[in-house]
C-alpha cells in the first residue's frame, strides 16, 4: 500500500490554495465545484470525494477551509475517502429521486443558504464549476438561496489547473495505463472467434479490477459490422472469424482514467484489412513525433489527416485524433487542426486515432502519453508495442507474438 501512486493531502491543499488566489483574482466571493458519479472529475480534483449515488459539491471561501456537501447515505463514505474535513448534508443531494418522501432519523442535515452564506460572507459573487451537469431543479435551489446572488460559470478556472499534471497525477495516470494494459492483455486473448462479446469484455475488465482498478469507466465494443457505432457496448453477438475489433478498455485509478484501444481482427485477417491498419500503425507513429513541448498541437493534427489522405481515407475520418486525460477519460486539450495553442510539458494525451465505415471494417487506436521536453513517455507500453510489432490479427497474437 506504501509504494502505490496517490495523490497526497498537502496536494490537494495546494489546489484550494491556488484556486483561492485566481478567485481573488476573479473577483469571486466563493466557489461551488459540482460532481456526481457521472461527473465527477472536478469535485474528485478538490476533494478527493467521488459521489456514488448522490449529488455532491465542495464550497470554497475566498479565504478559509472548504465545506463538503453530499447526502445522508454517503456520508460515512465521504469521510473515509475525502481530504475535507467539514463534511455536511443537504437535502437537494439527496441518493435517488422517487416521488416518496424518504426519511432519515439519524441524519443532521445542513441548508444550501446556510452553506453559501457562510462561504460567501458579505459577497454575492458566487463562481459555480458543473453548470452543465446540474439537473435544472437543482440549479434553481441555488439561486433561490441568497437573495442578490450573482451566478458566474467558473468552468475555466479549474481548466486552467488541471491542464498540466503533477508528478503525483502522471504517477496515477501510469498506474491506470499499467492496469488498462493488464485488461487488454487478456482481452486479446479472449476476443476470438466463437467468443461473444460480452465474455471477451468480461476477462478484460476482470483482469482490470484484480490489477488494482478502482472502477471500469467503460468498456466499448463492437465486432464485425458493430463495430461501425463508434461507441457500441458488448452484446451477446458472437465474435466471427476474419470480423474486425473494436475494443476500447478505459479504467480509473485514484481517479485518473487511461484507455487502452487497439484495432485488431479475430482469426485471420484479409490483405485489405492489414492495408487498412498498417495506416492507424502509420498515423500514430507520425503522431508521437509532435508530441513534445512547444509543438503546435494542430500541426499535429494536420500530420495525423495527411496520412489518412495519402491513403484515401479521409471520407472515414470522423473526429480529431487526439484529446487529454486526467480525472475524466477526454479533457482539454482537444485539438483539430486550428489549434494553435502549444503542447506543455507535464500535458497528459490519449491519442485517438479513428476510421469509420470503411468496407474493410472501423477501429480505432487508444494509447495514452505525458508530453516532456524530449517527446513523449508511453502511460500505456503495452499498447505502444503492439503497434510497434504490427500484429493485426488474434492468430498473430496466440502464435506467441504477444
């Protein structure tokens, strides 16, 4: 348990302490950092509290220590997990919503007014983080609170610190790439024909948890002609011989996610379909050679599309081939070819390399880097190999090309 990657206290003190100084500098009396089990990722980066059924939020002061909110049944849980020490209820979080009146007896609940009057003080500037993702009853509730309230969305203050990763957060992202890699290993080997879907997800995302996975953010499959929904999710669908893969294992680790996605076919593969792979295998070598620090994140694209056009593909090419990770499985940054902001130092990438609707097939390619000074650094090595070696197919990889 010592040697295991986390994300210390003084850390997460360090992250109210700068988001209290842009919040002086934003002229915000106080901030609210909403999450869910869903949408998490903000909350989790300010207090280490993930919501399991219930709504949450962290209110920060301008000056001071932090209140948590959440509700009854998650309680015991917010304190065992959370780095905060004020933990409270409110009655707007509460776990599920059913038309009855659900009591609980032994809870002590606190007040949306409450909590903002105190963290607010005089003010009534207050910044909210997760405008988006809460529910419109709720939102109301807020604004009903303090009277005056002023409401602005604080979305990109957060963006701004998270952007560059901690030596702790590219510890936890390499964890999480180590474990996406101990599930795809046994994906590979399970994704073959007569296997349904659903059993070759299954040995994945088992071999994930019993690697050390705190939850399976997704796991997207497709086989055969399925594999044409971009983000299907396994079925009982039989995988058949010489059907095209796609298969993409995300998994969370302290809260920061890797994915691991590799395009490969079951059984045998035709001349077409390795034509059609040996250009993901090309574009993602092309890709690592932008990723270092202060490379233009749209020239990156811009390499990635040229080799899909030198191949007459560029009708397949749906999205662009790159995003960030961290505490959610796609954040900033998320270049097209326009981009003209630099590649940092310390930026955490998910190449996401993509054809879809090809008549040989669709895939994708998912491998997770930290941009450095030199290049890049693989978080998911297992993934960067397979690319390497130029197996494509599930033959390739039982005849001991693993």
């Amino acid at each position: 348990m010592m040697n295991e990657p986390t994300i210390g206290r003084e850390e997460f003190r360090e992250r109210i302490r700068r988001i209290q100084e842009l919040m002086v500098a934003e002229r915000l009396d106080g901030l609210m950092v909403y999450g869910d089990e869903y949408r998490k990722e903000n909350l989790r980066y300010v207090s280490n509290f993930w919501p399991i059924f219930e709504r949450g939020a962290c209110f920060i002061p301008r000056h001071g220590a932090p209140i948590l909110a959440g509700a009854p049944e998650g309680e015991q849980y917010a304190r065992e997990m959370s780095v905060i020490e004020d933990i409270r209820n409110i009655k707007e979080f509460a776990c599920v919503t059913v038309p009855e009146e659900i009591e609980y007896p032994l809870a002590k609940f606190s007040s949306l007014r409450e909590i903002l009057s105190e963290i607010l003080g005089n003010g009534k500037r207050l910044g909210l983080v997760g405008r988006w993702d809460i529910s419109a009853p709720v939102y109301e509730r807020i604004c009903q609170a303090v009277e005056g309230l002023e409401i602005i969305d604080a979305a990109s203050l957060l963006w701004k610190i998270r952007l560059v990763k901690s030596a702790a957060e590219i510890a936890c992202l390499k964890e999480a790439g180590r474990i996406a890699c101990a599930g795809y290993r046994e994906l590979l080997r399970a994704a073959v024909p007569g296997a349904t879907e659903l059993q070759a997800a299954g040995a994945a995302e088992g071999a994930s948890r019993r690697a050390g996975a705190e939850a399976i953010t997704f796991m997207v499959f497709g086989s055969g002609r399925r594999a044409d929904t971009i983000i299907g999710r396994p079925t009982n669908k039989i995988i058949c011989d010489g059907e095209m893969v796609m298969a993409a294992l995300a998994v969370q680790y302290q809260g920061y996610v890797a994915t691991a996605e590799f395009p490969f076919v079951a059984g045998r593969a035709t001349g077409g379909q390795k034509r059609f792979l040996d250009a993901f295998f090309e574009a993602a070598d092309v890709q690592m050679r932008f990723l270092k620090d202060g490379t233009v994140m749209g020239e990156m694209v811009r390499a990635v599309k040229d080799v899909f056009k030198r191949h007459n593909l560029s009708a397949y090419d749906v999205y662009p081939p790159m995003h960030g990770i961290g505490l959610a499985e796609a954040e900033s940054p998320y270049p097209d070819a326009n981009t003209v902001e630099l590649f940092r130092a310390g930026m955490c990438v998910n190449s996401d390399i993509s054809l879809f609707g090809h008549p040989d097939g669709s895939n994708r390619l998912e491998e997770g880097f930290v941009i450095t000074a030199r290049g890049p650094e693989s978080i998911t090595p297992y993934i960067r190999q397979l690319v390497e070696k130029r197996l494509v197919c599930t033959d390739e990889f039982n005849q001991g090309g693993k």
